[in-house]
C-alpha cells in the first residue's frame, strides 16, 4: 500500500489523517492472469490502483478484439465513463498477468472526496491526466501512420512492446498483427 501513498505524493501532499482515511477505503485483490474486472454491461464501480501487473481495456469483437488502452504498475485503472455516470460500460477490462490490485468504490471514493482535503485535488489531476492521454491517443490515430504509432509506443512505452502480445499491439495501433509484422521486420 505503501506504493498508493508514493504514488498519490507525487500528484500532491496528502497528510495523515487523509492517508488515514483514504487507505482504510481501500481492498486489496490479487487476480490470475485474464481475469475479468469489468464485462460489457456492466456498471464500474471501482477504481483500482495496480500494485504488480498489466491490465488491458478492450472491445470485444467476433473476429478480434479492439484494444485501445493498457495499464502496468503503479497506474490506476477503471471503465471511467461508466463509473462517472453509473451507466453500464461499453467495453471490458481484464489482466494481462496475475495482478494485485487496490480497489475503493465509487460511494467510497465519492465520501474521499468529500471528507478529505487532498480528495478533489488528486481526483481532479487523475482526471486531466486520463483526459491528456485520451486526447494524445485520439490525435495519432488521426494524424499519424501505423508505423509511427509503433514507433511512438516504442518509444514511449518500452515495456508494453516486451511484455504484451503482438496481436494486442496491433489491435492497439489499429492494424492487422500481418501488417504489424511487416513493420517490424522494415525497421530492424
């Protein structure tokens, strides 16, 4: 848990008796490797924090899945939108590997927010930061090639093109793994 604390620190001071608080919220989950955390359908009604493990949000589809986001250590995770508005999720969220996770619920983390001084300050900057990364994504996919997508998540995530599946990489840059291939084996 310690990992929450120097995590949250890093966003903004928390003092103890928020410390306090907060972590008496939180519930610690140890999950196999694809484990499911969220179904389509389903309302979120939890934020985790990622102790140890790769999570992955996706679409899932007949022929292959739509992955367009993943998470490691260290990292929150959550099907934000539904557990913003409490309406069932469009997408699911499952491990990648066996994972430990930190889970509070929303009436929990809602009662963070209002009892505690540092609550909004940290909620508001996760906030922007998953706005920032959506934006960031949503950009390259407009804007960039697939191979400058890959080399981009080559470059800035280092550790998801060695610990992910290729087809998971592929569906995340928005191509067929075939075409993944090709641009690997053109830049080496």
């Amino acid at each position: 848990m310690n990992e929450i604390r120097k995590f949250i620190e890093n966003i903004t001071p928390i003092n103890d008796s928020d410390w306090q608080f907060f972590s008496s919220k939180l519930e610690q989950v140890e999950l196999k490797k694809k484990s499911t955390l969220l179904n389509v359908g389903e309302v979120e009604n939890h934020l985790y924090f990622i102790s140890k493990g790769i999570v992955r949000l996706y679409v899932p589809r007949v022929e292959s899945d739509l992955t367009f986001g993943f998470l490691f250590e260290n990292e929150f995770v959550t099907g934000y939108d539904s557990f913003l508005t409490q309406i069932p999720s469009e997408y699911q969220i499952e491990t990648l590997t066996a994972a430990i996770l930190w889970k509070i619920s929303h009436k929990d983390l809602l009662e963070v927010y209002e009892r505690t001084v540092s609550g909004n300050i940290i909620g508001r900057k996760m906030a922007e930061n998953m706005f920032l990364i959506k934006s960031k994504r949503e950009l390259s996919l407009l804007s960039k090639t697939a191979e400058e997508r890959y080399l981009d998540l080559f470059s800035e995530r280092p550790r998801l093109i060695q610990q992910i599946p290729l087809k998971y990489i592929s569906s995340y840059i928005g191509i067929t793994p075939q075409a993944l291939s090709r641009i690997r084996s053109r830049i080496t």
